[in-house]
C-alpha cells in the first residue's frame, strides 16, 4: 500500500500511471490486469506484468519515466 500512495494523493500521477499502463499494455499486447506497480516516484514507476497462462506464467517488468511515458525493460525479481 505505502508504494501505492501517490496515486492516492496525486490525480496528476494518477492519471499519468494510468496513461502509461494503457499504452504499454496496447504497444506491448498485453492485459491490463497482469500489471502490478513494484515502485512509484514523482518521476518514474516499475511494473511488473504476469501474463497468466496454463503452466509457468511469463513475468516482464518494465521502468516507466513520467510524464514522458517512455519505457525500458528491467529485471524480474522474485
């Protein structure tokens, strides 16, 4: 929950996580709901997105830069 906050009392970050999730999700053709939040700031987030399958589901993570909405790829701890 502490990592969630600033959505909670940001709209500005709020709306931005949200906008970010979406185009990642529709670039990368993935579901919106495999997506959890691992770290938030003002300026980036990390997600990580488990793609629910029969068998190992597949984990990604990504770093999220805000408000430019670019993205890179990170590493998937457990």
């Amino acid at each position: 929950m502490w990592t969630q906050r600033l959505l909670y009392l940001d709209s500005g970050i709020r709306h931005q996580v949200q906008e970010a999730l979406e185009v990642t999700a529709e670039e990368e053709g993935l579901l919106l709901s495999g997506f959890s939040i691992r770290s938030l700031t003002h300026a980036q987030f990390t997600v990580q997105h488990r793609a629910h399958a029969r068998g190992k589901d597949a984990l990604r993570c990504f770093d999220i830069q805000l408000p430019s909405l670019t993205r890179t790829t990170c590493s998937v701890s457990s």
